[in-house]
C-alpha cells in the first residue's frame, strides 16, 4: 500500500509543485471549503504563503474560490488540471500520463471519503 506522504511526494515531483501548494491541496481535499486563516491555522504556515499556494491551485483549476472561502476540485480533474497547465507552461504535448492518473484515483478516494 502507499503512503499518502509517497502520493504527496509524488505528486510534487510529477506536477513540478512546491510542498506548500500539496499539503495547502490535501489539507482542503480532507475538510472540505475552508478560508486563509483556517488554512494557515490547520497547516501551521504562514498566511502569504498559503494565499500563493492557492492563487497557484485556482490558476491551474485544482481548486474553487467562492466567497473567501477554497475547495479543493474532484482529483480526477484538479491533477490532470495541474498536469496540462504544467506542459503547457514547459511547451510540452499534453498526453496521458499514466503516473498523473495513478495519483488521481489515489487522492480521488480521499476525496470521497470526506465527503461521505
């Protein structure tokens, strides 16, 4: 079985993202909307760096803003988001990349579960 710390690290190195932008991501996929403060409260991280986090995952449609308030997307869609925003960033073909897919239906798991 694999470890979520394996799937986060995966996952930032498949996306080419920072540590901050997944836990800010896995924090919201677990609980649900939550605002700036309670994300920075929930990961014990500095204020500005979970507004650049989340300007990222809106920017790449991993997650929503509504009201002040952030979720996370369904996985199956916010990392295949992330993925075609990172070939297209690179100037690289987006093509199915079955490493991007695994990591989806892992997190898609976690993500209906808490939604449960």
């Amino acid at each position: 079985m694999v470890s979520m710390e394996e799937v986060e690290d995966a996952m930032a190195r498949e996306l080419m993202v920072s540590m901050d932008l997944i836990k800010v991501y896995m924090l919201l996929l677990r609980k649900g909307m939550l605002n700036t403060r309670e994300i920075a409260d929930g990961l014990g991280m500095d204020v500005e760096r979970v507004k650049d986090a989340l300007s990222r995952l809106v920017d790449d449609g991993a997650c929503i803003e509504i009201n002040g308030r952030y979720e996370a997307l369904n996985p199956r869609f916010a990392v295949t988001n992330m993925y075609r925003m990172l070939c297209l960033r690179m100037n690289r073909e987006v093509k199915r990349n079955e490493r991007i897919d695994g990591i989806a239906s892992i997190l898609a798991k976690v993500y209906d579960d808490a939604r449960r």
